[in-house]
C-alpha cells in the first residue's frame, strides 16, 4: 500500500475535504456511512474522489496534507487537479 493524500469533494456541500490515508477506497467508504462519528464530513454522504496524491512515505503524505489544509483554497484545491505540475513542486519540496 502507499501512503498518500487524498481530497473528497461534497456535491451537496460544495466543500472539499483534504486528508491522509494508505487506503483511499476504505476511506472514502467510512466517510460516506459516518463511521468518524462528530468529524465534520458526516454531514453528508455524497463524498467522491476528486485528487489523489501519492506520496513516498507518510511523513511525506502528513506534509502535503498540511500544506493544503493551510492554503485554506478550494481554487488552490482545484489548481492541483488542473496543474499537475504544482503537485509535483509539492511532493519535491516536501521529500
């Protein structure tokens, strides 16, 4: 398995959720039947994948995810799936 960052994004919402995991398919799954009971993303139950960044090591994917979650974007959010480019400046500057 790999370690990697993954944002989720809620039509019904129209938020983006940023987080890490080494299982995206499971992750995804807990998110949408309210297995993290009181986070935030029970809310609602229409998450979907929408950038996966795999990453070399979770220290790595741990970096990545702060990264994002300072930006505090949805357009930066929609800039990493747009530009492949940035995410790969990222996976450098935090290797």
């Amino acid at each position: 398995m790999i370690n990697c960052v993954y944002v989720i994004y809620s039509v019904g919402l129209d938020r983006f959720y940023v987080g890490e995991t080494l299982d995206i398919e499971k992750r995804i799954a807990d998110h949408n039947t309210g297995f993290y009971k009181g986070s935030w993303t029970t809310q609602t139950n229409d998450w979907e994948l929408f950038l996966k960044i795999a990453c070399s090591s979770r220290s790595q994917a741990r970096k990545i995810e702060a990264h994002i979650k300072k930006m505090k974007s949805s357009k930066y959010i929609q800039d990493l799936n747009r530009y492949p480019e940035i995410v790969e400046k990222l996976k450098n500057r935090y290797n």
